[in-house]
C-alpha cells in the first residue's frame, strides 16, 4: 500500500498502522454489521418469504381499525406498555400489531379484511432477527452490543478516513481492476474499487447509523442539560404528547371515528400506524401516525386522541430544522420511503461495503501469508475468523432461511430454534475454518453456501407451492420472486468461486476466492 | 524484550485515544448542549440533538489527532485539559442560570 511518500511520510504511516490494525481487528465485526445491514434492506419482503401466511393480495380501501380488537385485548391481558398497529403500505400487505408482553415483544398479523390473526408460524425472520442483529448483536446484556456496533462504526468512518489518506491514485485506480495478474493485486484492485465507489455512501451510512443512537452513544448531551431527564428532553424534542398512568381500568372508543377525525385533520395524508399507551387504563391514549413514505425524513403528522372519550388531545405536523436533520439522517439510514429504485440502490450499494470489508481482509491475509514469519498462530486466528467471517455467516444466513421451510409448524420455541440454528453453523463454520487448511475450508464453505441457497429455493416451492414462476407471475408474490433470485444468484456466484478456488495452483498450499 | 515494550506502549496509546478521544469529544457535547442555549439563543432540545450528533464527527477527529501524536503522556495530558474545561464550564453556565 503506502510506502513512505515525499509529503508528511510519519502522518501517512500512521494512517496506513490504522487502516490495517483496525481492519484486522474490527473487519468481521464489520463485515457481520454489513451483510445483515444489508439483509435488513429487505427485511419486510424476508418477512413474506419466512412466513408464507402473510402472502397475501394487497387489501383495497381503509383498513377498519375496530375490527383488531382481539389483538388490543390480548396485549392489555399481557399487560403491555403499548400496542402497535402498522397499516399495510406498498411492502405489507397484512395489518401487524406488536407489544412488549411479559414474554418480550410480541409481533402478530392480522388479515385487514377480517381482523381474524393469520396463522404465522414462529419465526422472527427479517425484521425480528436479522434486523436487530444489524445494530444490537442480539447481546441485550448492559446494551453490550450496541456499544460494539458504536465501536465498529467509528471504527468505520476511522477506516474511510485512513483509507482516502494513504491512497494516492484515487482516481486512477477508479478504473483499475486486474483480474489475470496475481490474487494479491486482484484484491487490491477490487477493494480500491470498491472503496472508491462507494467511498460516499459508507461514509454516510454509517454516520447516520450512529448518529439514529445519539442519545445512548452520547449521553454527555441531554444528561447536563435536562438534569438527566431522558423523557423531558424527548418530550420537549419531539413534541411527543405523554400523561401518567391512572392505574385504572378503562376503555377504548371507536378507533376508526378517531382515524376519520386524523382524515379531516390532513386530507392529503395516509395513516401508517396507530399506537395506544397503557392498554386497558383509564388514563390510555391513542396516537395516529400519517406515512412519511413520500420523504426521507422519517417524521410523518402525530394526532393524540383520549382513548376512552376520542377527544382529540394534540397534534403535530412541523418539527423544528434541527430535528428535521436529525429525522433526515434516521430516515436515510433505515430506508422506511418507499421507492424501490433507491432500495435496490441501498442493496448493491451494501454489498459493496461487504466486497470492500472481506478484500481488505483478504489482501492483509495475503500479504500476511507472502512474508517469513508469516503464518504463525496469530495468523491461523485471523484466517480462521476471516472465512467463518465471511462464507461462515453467508451459510448461517442461508441456513436460517432453510430450516425455516423445513421445520414442522407446532414444534415448541420454533423461532428460537432457527436463530439457534444461525448461531450453531455460524459458530461450525469457524470451527471448521481452524480445522480444515485454508484453501479447503474456503472451497467447502462456498459449497456449502451453494447447496444451502439452492435448497431454500427448492424447499419453499415444494411447501408453499408458490415457485419462482408462480411468484414472478403474481405482483403480490414479487417479494418471494425476489428473494428466490437472490439466492440462485448467490448460489450461482459461490459455485462460480468454488470453481475457481479448486482450478487455482496449490503452490503455497493457501488460496483466496480470488486467485487467478 | 524490546518489541514486547513497544507493543505495550502502542497498545496504551491506542487505548489511550480511544476511550480519552470519547470522554473528550462527551465534553465538547456536554459544553455544546448547555453554551447553544445560553449564548445562541436556540432551543435547549435543538442544541442537545445538534452537539449529540456533532459528537460522532469530534470523536472521529480526536481520533484521528490523536492516533497521530507521537507523545502518549502529553496526549493524556491535552485530553484532560479539554475534557476538564468543558465540564467546568458546563458547571459554569449551569451555576450563572440559576
């Protein structure tokens, strides 16, 4: 990479010391972030590919709001919090309602025309699993996760930074890609490219990601000044509408007059979810929230009704400039408008991040592997890590898509048996990549990752019946059609690795996906 | 012997940066927060979203700085200077509001 140049050669070292050290430390952490950072792009269309009970035609006109009051009963049985309705929209076809209960958060999907609650088998799919995977790790103790993502973000935008400053041909290399010469160079090349391209775009995802957190990340700003009152300062940030619980019983009036009067309020305007606080209290309300998909900013129009009488008891459509940012920001990074150009954007985009983080740790192991003393213990770890980091949660992912077409519907904890089922391959593969020479363990686990992709297509045709024809045919199955392709595509490209992993020369008994 | 030394000195410096670059840029958040208000006149929210997200982009530069700076003793000695005068001011300001 840099050698030492004419300007400021120390600073430039120093930056290369940083690019490479927090690379190969933080670099999986990173490329696990990413992937299911990418994955969750898609996370709603995930969602209909896992629960195959949620396929259903778009409904036609308003959904009638009274008619989900099964599910509002069961979440005040549940003592919940809240309870959440989300609307269907161009990416939900079906009505889900949510609460935290006694068991933790309870996601359930209703049919709009009918209120009945469909017959979801237990799965958390994309936006249970894969989507908080993205910014939590699923490590709930002491947020520990969250703490690591923050840490891997900042690592993030340190390594964009370092990266641009040792590099010095920044636009030649733009056109630069050398497939034929050696692996080494052809890495290089593809994480320089990579990098280049999508320089702006990493750079601003992962700003917005950890700036969605600021609150947890940076306590150091709200506790001074609201004397350590988190729920003033929301309050006062967001205008958010709160009030004490009576702990009273109490009841609910008709949500769809409430939801008429959100109409009249903004005729322009959907509603896209519908929250009640303190469930079966007297004290409960009710707040409507209008789509902001038209928007990047996340922040649609709030009406807050008494529950028990539906008197209107405040509203809000403007935020101030500074939270319109803030919103901004949020809304660019989780991708809630809906436009499926820009979606598909995020996605190619994503990957691209995870080309540039797994080449950047294939050219250290390269690199690594060239020198004397190269391929010590230390080194065998960062192997090791690198492929389960890389092809090894690529197969737990697909894994996990799998065993959700396979497993019966009333086996008990089926949910969590399929994210155990994530877990234990991610965790096999890297026991596999230690214990299997390099070159072999990138070539089984790319077949691996083949046969997984090719049998999750098989098994959801054969127990949904809805096949890749069949899905392409039908608009409200495009998701599926979708997700099907992107695996025989994943499929096709970890065959077309394979393949060349196993024409490649064993001349130094190690190899990369990308050796020429 | 030698290299074990260096190593362990780099991996202080490195520590050093991380967790003092993070308490020095939680200063200039915290100093940011109560100073908009006070002498900008902008809504005490505002400010509080505006430094918090500002935080991220000081992290990165005390970061950056300080990975640079060759002088670990004098670094640590930099951030708790920082670090020391945005939270006296913090208390500062509080103390004149009141």
């Amino acid at each position: 990479m840099a050698s030492s140049g004419e300007s400021d050669p120390s600073f430039r070292r120093v930056m290369n010391g940083v690019h490479t050290w927090t690379g190969v430390i933080l670099g999986m952490l990173l490329f696990a972030i990413f992937w299911t950072g990418t994955l969750a792009v898609f996370d709603k269309e995930i969602d209909q590919w896992m629960m195959p009970a949620i396929r259903l035609q778009r409904p036609v006109g308003n959904v009638v709001l009274d008619k989900q009051r099964a599910s509002y009963a069961a979440a005040v049985a549940d003592h919940a919090f809240t309870w959440n309705i989300v609307l269907p929209n161009d990416r939900l076809t079906v009505v889900q309602t949510l609460w935290y209960g006694m068991r933790g958060p309870e996601y359930h999907y209703d049919n709009p025309e009918t209120g009945e609650e469909l017959p979801v088998v237990g799965t958390l799919a994309g936006s249970g699993f894969l989507y908080p995977f993205h910014y939590s790790l699923q490590l709930r103790f002491l947020n520990l996760g969250i703490w690591l993502v923050g840490l891997a973000g900042m690592a993030m935008m340190a390594l964009c930074v370092s990266g641009v400053i040792i590099h010095r041909k920044i636009f030649a290399d733009f056109f630069t890609f050398r497939p034929q010469r050696t692996s080494k160079r052809a890495v290089l090349d593809l994480h320089n490219v990579a990098g280049v391209l999508g320089l702006p775009f990493h750079f601003v995802v992962t700003l917005s990601g950890l700036v969605i957190l600021y609150a947890l990340y940076f306590p150091s700003g709200w506790i001074p000044a609201y004397g350590g009152n988190l729920r003033a300062f929301n309050q006062e940030a967001f205008g958010s509408f709160a009030r004490a619980k009576a702990n009273q019983p109490g009841s609910v009036a008709s949500l769809d007059a409430m939801a008429s009067e959100v109409r009249r309020l903004w005729p322009d305007e959907k509603l896209a979810s519908v929250t009640i606080y303190y469930p079966g209290d007297a004290a409960a309300y009710v707040e409507f929230n209008t789509s902001s998909a038209g928007q990047v900013v996340n922040s649609g129009n709030t009406a807050v009704f008494d529950a028990a009488t539906g008197a209107l008891l405040s509203r809000r459509s403007k935020l101030s400039s500074v939270m319109t940012a803030y919103r901004f920001m949020f809304g660019l990074h989780i991708v809630q408008f809906h436009h499926w150009t820009l979606r598909w954007l995020y996605f190619v985009l994503g990957l691209a991040g995870c080309v540039l983080i797994g080449t950047g740790s294939l050219f250290w192991l390269e690199s690594r592997r060239r020198r004397p003393a190269g391929g010590g213990f230390g080194f065998r770890i960062v192997e090791a890590l690198t492929i389960a980091g890389i092809s090894g949660i690529i197969v737990a992912t697909f894994s996990f898509f799998l065993v959700n077409r396979l497993l019966p519907a009333a086996i008990p904890n089926r949910a969590s048996v399929e994210v155990w089922v994530f877990f234990s391959v991610w965790i096999a593969s890297l026991v596999h990549a230690w214990l299997r020479p390099s070159r072999i363990a990138w070539l089984e686990q790319s077949w691996s990752i083949a046969v997984t992709a090719l049998a999750a297509v098989l098994f959801n045709a054969v127990t949904t019946g809805d096949n890749l024809a069949r899905a392409l045919w039908h608009s409200h199955l495009h998701a599926i059609a979708g997700m099907d392709l992107l695996l025989l595509l994943g499929a096709a490209v970890a065959i077309f690795a394979a393949r060349r992993i196993a024409s490649s020369r064993v001349d130094d008994g190690a190899a990369t996906p990308f050796r020429g | 012997v030698a290299k074990e030394r260096t190593l362990a000195r780099v991996t202080a410096h490195i520590v050093l940066v991380v967790v003092g670059g993070y308490i020095g840029a939680s200063g200039i958040v915290a100093l940011l927060s109560v100073a908009l208000p006070a002498f900008a006149g902008m809504a005490r929210s505002d400010a509080v979203v505006l430094s918090s997200m500002s935080g991220f982009i000081f992290y990165l530069a005390l970061f950056l700085w300080g990975i640079a700076y060759r002088h670990s003793l004098r670094l640590a000695l930099w951030l708790f200077v920082l670090t020391g005068a945005c939270f006296s001011l913090v208390a500062v300001i509080h103390r004149v509001q009141v």
